[in-house]
C-alpha cells in the first residue's frame, strides 16, 4: 500500500496554509507555518511570480490530496468514481473522502490526526458493525458502528483527541466506550475544511 513518508510540515508550507497533519504539534508554536510561513527550499524566501490559473487548480487539488493523505492514482479514482454518481461532482469527491475509515476516526477524536488514523486502522485497532477492517480507505455508509477493539482499548485512549474535538452533525460518539456512528452520509454542508472543490473538477475536466 503506497503511502508518503517524506516531512509532513513541509506539505502545509508549500501549501501556504495548516493542514492538520501533526496532531496536537498543528496547535502549538511549534507548528512549521508558525515559523517559516514560506514555500520550503532553496529559494523559498523569494517574491512569489504571478500564478496561473492551471496553477490555482494545481494546487488546491494538491492540498486536497495532501490533507486526506491520497496519493494521486487513487485521488483520480476517487474522482471518476464521483463524476459518474449523481449529483455534483465535487461535492460526490468530497463525500468519499470524508467517508474514509481513516478521516472518520479522526473527525470522530479518536486519531490525533488522519495519519495516525490511518495508522490505527491498518494495525487493526477498529470494528466496523463487529467486523475486523484495517484497510484506511474502507468507505463508511449510514448506520455503520465504529468500535475499539476490546484489547485495544488502553492504545487507542492514549491517542484520543483530548481537547479540540468538534465533531461534525453526520457523526456522533459515546466517549466513554469509544464508539463512533455514521447517523448520515456527510453533505457539503457538513464539511467545513476550506476546499474550492470545483478547482478540482475544472483541473480533472481539461
């Protein structure tokens, strides 16, 4: 399973904005846009030139990418399968990405981030309707239960969110037993991450 594993902070600093990508360290003065708020690199510093409009879709469509942890392959897919779905095309992607095992554990406050989600799911930590599933891109649907392992308990506590946990209207969460349900699928309404996803469908669509 292909995934990034190069410095996280230096994709919110090319992307000139906080993607969440570090947990906890994403809210502290520690934080990379905190400090060096510029593109990484040798010439980083330098006067930005003036983007293009295949530029601006470029790089909301990296951001996206980058924010939900998808390699390109799989964001093109993802992006096929929600132009062939009713509806609008880039409120379909965001749907799917939302639906991800990997971001609903993290919306829910169980994961500090999606990346440690993703972790989380791939070692097995997690039941979806009393089953087993420890693939991240598992795609929820209504009604589904999310539950801790029993054994698992203690692990997944420790990580837990602690503070900061805005939990979005299509989730809800018993804190005590850690258990997330999927009470709807999520609409645009529901998603509150600043996204211009018809950059996206322009960029997709040429």
């Amino acid at each position: 399973m292909a995934r990034y594993t190069g410095p996280v902070c230096k994709l919110c600093r090319r992307e000139g904005q906080k993607l969440f990508l570090k947990g906890e360290r994403c809210f502290s003065d520690k934080c990379a846009i905190e400090r060096r708020n510029f593109i990484p690199g040798q010439h980083g510093q330098r006067r930005r030139s003036k983007i293009s409009e295949y530029g601006i879709q470029l790089r909301e469509k990296q951001k996206v990418r980058r924010m939900y942890g998808v390699l390109e392959r799989q964001f093109r897919t993802y992006f096929k399968k929600a132009a062939r779905k009713s509806g609008v095309t880039g409120h379909n992607l965001l749907q799917i990405l939302e639906r991800r095992l990997d971001n609903v554990v993290y919306r829910l406050g169980i994961a500090p981030s999606r990346q440690a989600g993703r972790q989380l799911v791939r070692h097995g930590h997690f039941l979806v309707n009393g089953r087993k599933v420890n693939i991240p891109s598992y795609l929820v649907n209504a009604g589904d239960e999310i539950t801790v392992r029993e054994k698992s308990m203690e692990v997944v506590r420790n990580l837990s969110r602690k503070g900061r946990i805005n939990i979005p209207a299509w989730l809800s969460l018993d804190a005590p037993k850690l258990t997330g349900t999927v009470l709807q699928l999520p609409t645009r309404d529901d998603i509150t991450v600043p996204i211009q996803e018809q950059l996206i469908v322009e960029l997709y669509s040429k």
